[in-house]
C-alpha cells in the first residue's frame, strides 16, 4: 500500500481554475474521503491521483515518488466510478477477474488461485450467486456491486472509489458500507473515497477532506468535521438538519457582550467566546452582525426555566422521528431554527406551547459570513 500526497495541485481548463493549490496526505492504510456538493472538484482530483486528467500546478506523490508523468496504468491504483462500466458481453466472474489477468500487473494467476480471488470478493460484496450472469441480467445494485468488486480484488497501492455506491437503495447502501469499512479494516488499504453524502463520509472514513469550489475548506476526522465546523459551510454541509445559522447584532452593556436577535432574543456570550465572535463581525448599517452557528442536539428545551441564560419561545413545529423529537421555532425576523432532544417520551410538545430553551455555549460557533441562507 502507498501514502499519497498532494502538493499545492491545481488544474485548469483552458483559463477556468476548477482546484486551487489543494494539499493533503493520505497516509498508508487510511480510508480517506473527499466531501462536498456537486462541482466542488472531487471527481477531478481523484482523476488526477489516478492519472486520467494531467496536473496543471504542484505534485502528486505516491511513497515520496513523483508521480506527474506516470500514466494510468503505471500507478498501479484501481478505480471505481459511479457508473458501472461492466463488459456486456462478459459474465460476472469474467468482470470482476477481468483486473487479474491484466498483462501490465504480472500477476500470472494460475485458474485455480484466479477463481479463489474472484469468489472471496464475490461472497464478501455478496453476489457469489451471480457469478455465471451477464450484467444485463443484474440490478441496479447488482451491477453495482460487481463494479465494486472488479476494483477491490486485486491488491493495488491505491484504491480510488468515485461515488461507488451512489445508486443503491438505502438498505443495501448501508450494508456496502459496512462490508467497504470492514474490508478497509481487513486488509490495511489505502482507500481514497469521494462522495457528496456526509453521511458515507462520517460513517466510513479515518479522515474526511471537505472541498469548496476547488478548495479544501476543512480537514479533519469525522467528529471534529461535524463537532467543529470552521466555516458556516463546513456547518451547513454536515447534519440533517444542518447547523443552525442565526444572524444578530453584537451589543455591549456594562461591561458584557450580548447577541441579539431580532427583537425578542438576547444571550450573554461567555468570555471565552468573544475573541471568536469579535474576529467574525462585520459592519452592516452601522451595526455589528455576526453569524452563529449550533447544532440541534445541543439546545436544551424544558417547560421550566432552567438558568439565566434561558429563554422563551412558542413551538412553530414538532415532528416525531425514530428515536428523537425536532421541534422548530420561529424568530421575529422570520428566522427558523430546530431544537433536537433524543428523549422523545419525556416531551409532549404542541404548536404554541410556549417552550424554556438554552444554548449549549461549549458548542456555539461564530463565523463569518461566507454563504446566503435561505
């Protein structure tokens, strides 16, 4: 397995800049996923690693080796895409055994250990039964899966997975990832993955680079990206709901900073916080607005009041989940924001029920102001 690195890469199209001095390390026998919305860059950078499209500015590095000039089939990775690129006219085992037989790779398999190969990864992904099937006989998720195991049976340095389970259902997207996160597991690959779902990014991933418009906005392991956005992106790409962004005005009475909002809310930020509220603020008609972000989960709700800090607002919506109950609030300023409590037999809240909440401070945000919310 190898540790790839990118060295302030960049590509164009023509003059149009797509990546922008993009650098990271993914290390030897980490799962490692590029994150964020559509046009972000991730599919173009991966292409890169790969050797499909050429690098315009900066350094790939496969163990410390240039690998710029180093075309495809010399970098000995193997790739997955979203689309499922199967021979027709091939049968499942023939797919899948297709990578071994490869005259560049060497491997010389003789039938016997061939076919031990392709069936270990056929019954791990599931599909050993279909094995004799031309892909015109398969699913969606079939074909899928087959595509899947045509990039894991052989033992590159590098697996590049593009969205490889974009078009399964939600069941058999859950049971992919596990068998991906087990396979990461078992056999110590380096796997760079890309998706748009955060949620395949916190469930599979040792690290988790988030991309913006060719950029990398944040790095980090799954918790800190979701416990500890850097950006009102970062925050709003990650959850469902995503964080609650809430605009307000910074006042200053006898000594304290309050954040205010609209008319009728008011918090006293703790000390600790104003460095990084005052490093966020913006002049806006002759006032200072921040923008602070808090998750769901971490406001507290109570019919009772439950400290100074508290507050009081009338309950705009309330919808029941599996395990948990989200209940919406609506702001003066025609701001709504959503409260999440995971003890959903202790509440009974109704619309207009006149609720007692509390920010969490230990997990409130202030940002500046880098994206419109709507």
């Amino acid at each position: 397995m190898a540790e790839v690195r990118l060295e302030n890469v960049s590509k164009l199209f023509g003059r149009k800049r797509v990546i922008s001095d993009v650098s990271f390390t993914c290390r030897e026998g980490e799962f490692l996923t590029i994150f964020g919305p559509t046009g972000a860059g991730k599919s173009t950078i991966l292409k890169m690693i790969a050797g499909i499209e050429t690098v315009s500015e900066g350094k790939i590095y496969f163990n410390e080796k240039v690998v710029n000039d180093l075309p495809p089939q010399e970098r000995n990775v193997s790739m997955a895409f979203e689309s499922y690129n199967l021979y027709p006219h091939m049968s499942v085992y023939e797919n899948i055994a297709f990578p071994l037989r490869a005259p560049r790779w060497g491997l010389k398999l003789s039938k016997e250990e061939e076919r031990k190969k392709v069936c270990e990864i056929a019954e791990f992904l599931g599909i050993d039964q279909l094995l004799e099937r031309l892909p015109q006989h398969l699913s969606g998720g079939q074909k899928q899966r087959v595509s899947l195991g045509r990039a894991l049976v052989r033992q590159p340095e590098v697996f590049l997975l593009d969205e490889p389970i974009a078009h399964l259902d939600a069941r058999l997207k859950f049971s992919t990832q596990t068998l991906l996160k087990e396979f990461a597991k078992n056999y110590r690959s380096t796997i760079i993955y890309v998706t748009h779902d955060y949620r395949e990014a916190l469930a599979l991933s040792d690290r988790v680079i988030l991309l913006r418009r060719g950029r990398v906005e944040q790095e980090g392991t799954p918790k800190e990206v979701y416990y500890t956005p850097v950006s009102d992106f970062a925050g709003r790409m990650v959850g469902d709901p995503p964080m609650n962004l809430l605009d307000g005005e910074v006042q200053e009475r006898d000594g304290e900073v309050f954040f205010k909002i609209g008319d009728s809310l008011s918090i006293k930020v703790r000390n600790e916080l104003i460095p990084s509220l005052k490093a966020a603020m913006r002049d806006e008609d002759g006032k200072k607005i921040v923008r602070m972000g808090i998750r769901c989960e971490h406001i507290k709700m109570s019919r009772e009041k439950m400290s100074e800090d508290s507050f009081q607002l009338p309950v705009y919506a309330v919808v029941s989940e599996a395990q948990s109950i989200l209940v919406s609030f609506h702001l003066d300023n025609d701001v709504i924001f959503h409260a999440r409590s995971m003890q959903q037999a202790v509440y009974d809240y109704n619309v207009h029920d006149k609720i007692w909440l509390e920010f969490d401070q230990n997990h409130m945000f202030f940002f500046p102001k880098t994206i419109e919310l709507t």
